[in-house]
C-alpha cells in the first residue's frame, strides 16, 4: 500500500515485511507492526481512521 504523504513506515525490528507507521504531523507510531501489502485492509483502517490528539473541527 502507498501511504499518505503525511505517513511514515518503519521497519520492526527483527522483521523484513513489518512495519510500524508513524503519522508525521503528529508523531503517533503504531504499536502494532504491520504487513503493508498482505495486511492492507488493517493498514487503510489505521491511516485513515487515525485522529490527532488536540485536533479540533
């Protein structure tokens, strides 16, 4: 999956395919680590409904 361009992915540590993502604006890192390509429903379930802490509408 290509993430946003606002999203960083990390590899695990110990891992080739997992990654944990970081969303950059706010510095919220996943503590899961993920598969971007097999795990990719749960990766879009992350991303996009990730919200920052203090963020209001």
């Amino acid at each position: 999956m290509r993430l946003p361009a606002d999203w960083e992915a990390d590899k695990a540590s110990g891992w080739w395919s997992l990654h944990h993502l970081t969303h950059t604006p706010c510095g919220w890192r996943s503590g899961m680590a993920y598969d971007l390509i097999t795990n990719e429903s749960d990766v879009r379930r992350v991303v996009y409904g990730h919200t920052c802490d203090g963020d209001e509408d």
